[in-house]
C-alpha cells in the first residue's frame, strides 16, 4: 500500500474521530464538565483533517461547523 493510498484511511479514521470526540464534548457539557481539552483536540484534529483534505485534493476544503465554546 503506498502513501497515496493511505490518505482516504487517515481522512476516514480522522472523521470518525471528530465525531466521537464532539460526542464527548456534548456529554461533558451536559454533565457541567470542563470540555476545553477535548474542545482542543477537536480543533487540532479538524486541522489535521483540513491539511489532509488540501493536500490530497489540491484545494480548500469547506470548514467544519465550528464548535460553540462552553458557558
């Protein structure tokens, strides 16, 4: 498997994981948590996966909904 096709996984596995960490963020608010490291991570991931998504088509890719900081 050469590079170039590990990069559809990597975006893949990256998805899934924004998703499950904006599932914890949701559970963590709803607890009255503090989320501001899970809250970091996702923007560092959706970053990772903006860099990937650029790369790999050559141009912008639309952002992610941002999400709502914590009250």
């Amino acid at each position: 498997m050469s590079a170039q096709d590990t990069v559809p996984l990597r975006i893949v596995a990256l998805r899934a994981d924004i998703s499950e960490l904006g599932a914890a963020i949701g559970q963590l608010r709803r607890a009255g948590l503090d989320n501001a490291a899970a809250q970091l991570l996702l923007a560092r991931k959706r970053a990772e996966l903006d860099g990937l998504m650029r790369s790999s088509t050559g141009k912008a890719a639309a952002p992610d909904k941002p999400v709502q900081p914590s009250r």
